[in-house]
C-alpha cells in the first residue's frame, strides 16, 4: 500500500508537481534522517547531506526503476550520497590539514526523532564505534531490514565483503557491550 502511494507520487513528482514532492519528502524524511545521523558526525553536515540527498531524488526521477522498491532506491540515492560526501570532506580535511588540527564534534545521538523508538542510547554508542564500512551494512541490515545480498546490490560491493563487514561489525559490537558492568548488562538483555 505504502509502495503505491510513493510510485503515485513519483510518477506526479514527474509531471513536475511540487506538491507531490513535499509529501514524499514528508514521508521519507525522518527514515533517511534516521540513517543519515548514524553515518554522518557533525549536525551541519548532516544537513548538507540531507538536502543533496533530496536534490538527488528530484533530479535523478528519470532514472527511478518501477520495478524495483521505492525505499530500495532512495536508500541507494542515501549511501551515495554519503559517500560522496565524506570523499569531499577528505580532500577538504586534507588542504587543512595543516592549517587547523581536526576536531570532532560530540554526536548529537539524544535529539528526539533521529532514532527509531526503543533504540537504547548504550546500542547507538556502540554502532557509534565501528568503522563506517561495518556501521553502513549493520544500519542497512538491522535497521532497514535488507538481506546481505540487497546489501551488496546497494553499495556495489561483492556479497563476501558485505559478509566480513557484517561480522566484524556485529563482533565489535559484542565486544563494545560485552564488556559493559552486569548492572548494565540487565539493561541491554531487556531491549
């Protein structure tokens, strides 16, 4: 049903209907804001991404293909963008390098909205701590539901190197909780 209701309004965001684009963004935008905050640091950047992924959508429509899922796709437009982005931002950190030392920001991983209901903070701390190879396929996988294959397809990875990431990152992430204090642990085997 909801699958109908997004190609509907493709096929009007085509015919140039800027209506129909508000409500798709409406739609999609707190599941991509969601992604985007566990592969993105900074706030501002954040933002960026959020607009050139929304940019993306209006401008690649033609090259949206109905037979395949809506959400499959603008998870697509997601990590490319993504990725493009972080290849800007090292060859910005890197003309900079020099001039300022590199600081991060502290996540902003309590604001309301950019996890899904019921995600404990301790888990999203420890998604926190991967590399952003293992986070991109942990998130794809857990919190998108996209079998390793659909994983491969959308990051255009071979499926054995969608599979190492994947089990590191789920090692890692069982190490990072693992070593948690028992009073904690409780806490974790109730999520």
């Amino acid at each position: 049903m909801q699958s109908e209701y997004m190609y509907q309004l493709l096929m009007e965001m085509k015919d140039g209907n800027q209506q129909a684009f508000h409500e798709l963004y409406d739609a999609t935008f707190q599941d991509v804001y969601r992604t985007v905050s566990f592969l993105v640091d900074h706030q501002q950047d954040r933002e960026d991404v959020m607009n050139e992924i929304y940019m993306q959508m209006w401008t690649s429509l033609a090259n949206y293909d109905t037979n395949r899922p809506f959400h499959f796709w603008l998870h697509g437009l997601v990590i490319r963008q993504v990725q493009r982005f972080r290849v800007k931002s090292w060859r910005r950190f890197r003309i900079f390098e020099r001039i300022r030392a590199f600081s991060r920001e502290e996540s902003h991983w309590d604001q309301p909205g950019v996890l899904m209901d019921g995600t404990n903070q301790m888990i999203a701390k420890a998604i926190q701590k991967l590399t952003d190879k293992q986070r991109m396929v942990i998130i794809l996988r857990f919190f998108h539901d996209y079998t390793l294959e659909e994983i491969a397809t959308l990051l255009a990875i071979p499926l054995g190197t969608v599979k190492s990431r994947y089990h590191a990152g789920i090692q890692a992430l069982r190490k990072n909780i693992w070593n948690l204090p028992p009073e904690r642990m409780e806490e974790i085997n109730e999520y």
